[in-house]
C-alpha cells in the first residue's frame, strides 16, 4: 500500500518512505527502533540520499524522530499524546459538520463513502482498514468543503493511521467499527447532523478507552 505520491524527481525516495511506513504500521518497525541509512541504502541497493530524504519526509509527518548525535529512529507516542491526536481529529469533524444543512445533497462524496463502508466490511487487513477508516473521516472533513479543516486533518493522517492500527487490532473493534461508520453515513443521507455529531464524539472516546487499555 503506498501512502505517499511518487514524481520522476523523488520516486526512489517515495519508495522507501513508503516501505519504512508499511514497516511501521505493521509492527515491523517499533518505537524506539532506530533507521540507519545505510542499513536501507544496501537493502534497496541504492545510495543514502534518497534513503536520507525518506527519513526527513517522515520525520515531517510525525513517524520518525532525529536524535541529535544519535541518529533517528521511530516515534512513539505517549496515552496523553494519541488522545490529543484524536482529540484534535474529532474537534475538526464537528467543525466540519456544523457547517453541514443537507448533507444528502452530496452525492458524489456520499457515494463514495457508501463505496468505502462496503469495502470496509469485507477487508480483513488491519493496516488496510484502518486506511479505509482514514478516507471515511476525511470525507466527512471534504462535506464541509472547508480547505483549512481538510488540510489540518491530513498534516495528523500518519500519527492517526498508527493509532487506529493498535485499536483494530481486535476483530471485535473492527466490527463495532462497521457499524458506527454504516450508522453516520445513514445519519448523513437522512440529513440527521445531530445525531452524527453524537456518533462522532461516542466514536472517538471508544477508540481512546480502545488504545488506553491495550497499552497500559
């Protein structure tokens, strides 16, 4: 699964962006572990610059911590700091649907979140449904066709991407899941927003107790 864009200027540098991500969301790659250039340079038979620029992109998005005169390595995240995140994930989509009247009347967007919830419903990789999660909430920010909220969303889609990996790790959580995205995209065909924003805030301190109790 690629998570970042490949151009003719950068395409070595996406590649290994993109395996060193799969690595982590996988739990191939942990918090702590630390990315040697070289180690990834003779991997993919290339030289440490594009290795170099993969490790800064991700250092950009919240994956990958420099230590001075250490080196770099994966970050991890604190309860209080994944609870910020989600946090902060579900102040943006209540912005998001505030600004909603008749959501119904987006039909190209709620076609492709219908599109979504089914895939959902069949996907039995965690990391893959978890990306399918992802592009769920990012419509919901794409309804209010607020660029400021769409953008803040994405700039926490890679810290918000491992969260949901450790919460799906249950098959359990992935069903409840399904269900809670089938009932909010039903609230927004029948243009019921309070209803969604209840689902959305019940959403969110679930997969926040979800984490908690995995973790301590």
């Amino acid at each position: 699964m690629e998570y970042f864009e490949k151009s003719l200027d950068n395409a070595l540098s996406v590649m290994v962006a993109n395996q060193l991500l799969g690595q982590v969301l996988n739990n191939e790659l942990k918090p702590g572990d630390q990315v040697v250039e070289s180690n990834y340079a003779e991997q993919f038979q290339i030289s440490r610059s594009p290795v170099r620029e993969a490790i800064y992109l991700l250092t950009m998005e919240g994956i990958i911590e420099r230590v001075p005169r250490k080196g770099a390595y994966i970050k991890g995240y604190t309860i209080d700091e994944m609870k910020d995140l989600l946090d902060v994930r579900n102040s943006l989509e209540l912005l998001a649907v505030e600004r909603l009247t008749k959501p119904s009347q987006e039909k190209m967007l709620l076609d492709e979140m219908k599109t979504l919830v089914q895939h959902m419903t069949i996907v039995d990789d965690i990391t893959e449904y978890a990306h399918l999660n992802y592009q769920f909430h990012y419509l919901i920010l794409k309804l209010s066709k607020s660029s400021v909220l769409t953008d803040m969303y994405s700039k926490i889609s890679l810290p918000l991407l491992r969260i949901q990996v450790i919460h799906f790790s249950s098959n359990k959580m992935i069903e409840k899941s399904v269900r809670e995205h089938k009932q909010i995209y039903s609230c927004l065909v029948k243009d019921d927003i309070v209803q969604v924003k209840s689902t959305l805030r019940k959403h969110t301190e679930d997969v926040i107790f979800s984490v908690k109790s995995k973790l301590l």
